[in-house]
C-alpha cells in the first residue's frame, strides 16, 4: 500500500470514528471535536489541500512536507494566541481572503520562491489556528481540542499532497481554471462575511 494510500486509509477510518462520538451526549472536550472541527468549514477544507497541492508542486523531495509544517507552527501558534484572549479583528474574513490567497500560489506556482510561499502559508495558518482556537467551547480541553484539529489539519495536507502529485501532470490551463475555482470559492466566502 502506498503512503498516499495508507495516509487517506487513515483519514477515512479516523473520521468514521470521530463521527461515530459526534451526536450529543458526550463530553465536549475530547480529541474527536477537535478532529472533528476543521471538517466543518469549506474555508478550512480548500486551504488544506490547497496548503497540500501547492507543497508538491513548488517544493521537491523531502521539502514537500515545509508548506504542511510551516502551516501546522502557525495554527498552534494562532491557537495560542486566542486562548490568550488577544483581540481578533477580521479574522474570519481573513479566513476566507486566505483561501484566495493560497489560490494565487496555486496559480503561481514554483514562480513564487519557497520563502515566500512558506511566508503566506504561515501567515495562513495564523488566521486559521486563531479561528479554531477561539472556536473552542467553554470548558472544552485546549489541549485534546488543539491536538485534534492540529491532526486533522495534517491529514488533509497530505491529502492535498497526493492529489498535488496527481494534478502535476495537468495541463497549464487546467491547473488555472483549478485554481481559479479555488479564488472563486474564497472570493464568495470573503462577499459572505463582509
């Protein structure tokens, strides 16, 4: 079985069982919520596998996993600072600007230098992680809900990985219209929230 193969095993299995915990009745402040959580929102969704593509397609070798790691540092990061209580500004708007922006270095591609793609991506992560981390219930363990969505957010940036390999070999003006719906999505999310 493949690595691409076994990651996506992974994540179905781990989401059935998530599901399996999620009708009411238990205990909020479990791992499977924090899983659970950034399944929810498109906006989180498309950046991860967007996060993914544009790591297989602008980094090589054993590089591919920086974009990942950049983005899961600021999401622990961005975490951190709303259980600090730091004010939140537009984050949710930023949330779906990210998504446009991450369609902007899908379309770039490996014009754009690995510093200043892994630059926007933790950027992104910023804005994503101070989402969840003010998401976070009453009550609810910072810790099991940061590990679960830290985890989750991982397994779709190997997804979007996977699928990046896959998507290489499209043609340029595929590759655009795919990352021009992607800017359209993040666009429709920004006109939402405005």
């Amino acid at each position: 079985m493949t690595s691409n193969r076994r990651a996506a095993t992974v994540l179905v299995l781990g989401l059935a069982a998530c599901a399996a915990q999620a009708h009411p009745g238990h205990d909020p402040a479990t791992l499977q919520a924090g899983l659970l959580h950034p399944l929810t929102g498109a906006d989180h969704v498309l950046a991860m596998l967007a996060v993914g593509v544009w790591s297989s397609a602008a980094l090589r070798g054993a590089k591919v996993v920086a974009g990942p790691m950049a983005f899961v540092a600021a999401l622990a990061a961005g975490a951190g600072l709303a259980f600090a209580g730091v004010p939140p500004g537009a984050v949710e708007a930023g949330v779906a600007a990210s998504v446009v922006l991450l369609a902007i270095l899908l379309l770039a591609g490996r014009r754009v230098g690995p510093a200043t793609g892994l630059a926007a991506i933790a950027a992104v992560g910023l804005l994503h992680g101070y989402a969840h981390g003010a998401e976070r219930a009453a009550g609810q363990s910072a810790l099991a809900w940061t590990a679960g969505f830290l985890l989750a957010s991982a397994l779709l940036h190997l997804a979007g990985i996977g699928l990046g390999r896959r998507l290489r070999r499209l043609s340029t003006p595929a590759w655009n219209a795919l990352a021009a719906t992607l800017a359209a999505s993040g666009l429709w999310m920004l006109a939402t929230r405005l």
